[in-house]
C-alpha cells in the first residue's frame, strides 16, 4: 500500500537559518507531490506542486522554494528563514487524474523565532 | 475561477445531534469532490469523495454526503455526532480538465459539546 512520510514532526528555527523539510512517498510510481501550508487558524495555501522530477511549479512568490531529486522525494527549502514562515506544512500526494483525492503526509510544524 | 466555499466558519453541536457542514463550489468544469478531516496537529485525512453516479456518497466514520449540482452544493451529514468527531473539516474541489490542482475550501471548525 502507499504511504507518505513527512519530517521533522516539529521544528523550531530561528530567524535568518536554512529550512530543509522531506517528504518521501512509497509504494506508488510517479506521483504528484504538493506542498501545502497552514497558517494559525487559517486554511490550506498551495505552495508548490510537481509532476515529476526535477519539475517544480510555484503557487506563491515567497523565500521558499522546493525540489524533486528524485520520483517519491519531494524537498521544501529555504536559506533564510522569516518570522511569516510559521505554520504547519503538509506534503501531499496523488496520482495523475487525481481521481483519487489527496493523501496528505502527517505534517511538519515550523515555529520561526 | 474555481472557489469553494463553506459558509460556516465554526459549528458547535451536542454529543448524539445530527451535522450538517455546508460547501458551496464554483466551478466550470464537471467537479470531483472531496471531504477532509483534521485533527488538531495532524494530516488531513479523506472522508469521501464523489466523481459521478449517485449523488449520495458514503464515507467513512459514519459521515456521508449529497452533490446537488443545481446548488453547486456537496454538504457533508452525520446522523449521530460524536466527542472524538471534533476536528476541521475542509472541502475540496478538484478536475481533470484544471490538471491535479485541488481547491480547498478555508474549512470548518466542528466542537461537540458533551
């Protein structure tokens, strides 16, 4: 069956310093990888999505950026953390079509201070 | 554009009431439709979905739902609330013809009062 691993589980970073989250899927072939994020109380933003490796569409300018190394792996970054990069970060996944919905990995919280 | 709205911002209900969460969606193409649960500190997890056929969808943990296209409507029931129900609930709307890209509505906050 398929399963997505996310970590860390909780992150506390302070301001300036690099951010590398993953996100790995397993046992599935060539899916689609997205990278949400949830502000306080706040509703799902897109940030990032790929359709493959190496392929990477950006939803919202920002100091983020994610990479694709390889098929299941899926990496959000940043170089200089900012205190507005709080939130809770969700790495999600399907399969082409998506009539399968998303299927979200368990999230990373990202505490900038 | 695609939107997706759901009107209730929080909902608070008794253990043992009936639910209804509401989802509203705009959209120009034949939609699929998806209802998500959070837990606090967690994943979203998928409650049901709805491609085509019949209109009303069962999930899992006892939640169903109707689509109503002449309301562009896909409201989310549960007969009988319980405690452990209390979570966020997120609409999502999603279609072929708009590539993988879902649209999530901003959710609901669902308190189940004991």
């Amino acid at each position: 069956s398929q399963t997505i691993h996310q970590w860390p589980a909780t992150l506390v970073q302070p301001v300036g310093s690099p951010l590398s989250l993953e996100c790995t899927v397993e046992g599935t072939s060539n899916p689609n990888l997205y990278w949400y994020r949830q502000a306080a109380g706040r509703g799902l933003q897109l940030l990032f999505y790929s359709v493959g490796i190496g392929q990477i569409s950006s939803e919202v300018p920002q100091n983020l950026s994610a990479s694709r190394p390889q098929d299941r792996q899926f990496i959000l970054s940043s170089k200089k953390l900012l205190l507005s990069d709080s939130g809770f970060y969700l790495c999600a996944w399907t399969l082409e079509g998506a009539v399968g919905g998303y299927t979200f990995g368990s999230g990373t919280r990202l505490t900038v201070v | 554009a695609q939107s997706v709205t759901q009107p209730d911002i929080h909902i608070t209900v008794s253990e043992g009431a009936s639910l209804e969460l509401r989802c509203n969606y705009s959209y120009g193409a034949t939609p699929y439709l998806f209802w998500y649960v959070q837990s606090p500190g967690q994943g979203l997890q998928l409650l049901l979905k709805y491609f085509s056929g019949d209109t009303l969808v069962q999930g899992i943990k006892g939640f169903e739902a109707e689509f109503k296209r002449s309301q562009s409507s896909f409201n989310l029931r549960k007969p009988s609330v319980h405690w452990s129900d209390a979570a966020e609930y997120f609409c999502a709307v999603g279609s072929i013809n708009y590539g993988q890209n879902f649209v999530f509505g901003p959710g609901t906050r669902l308190s189940v009062l004991p």
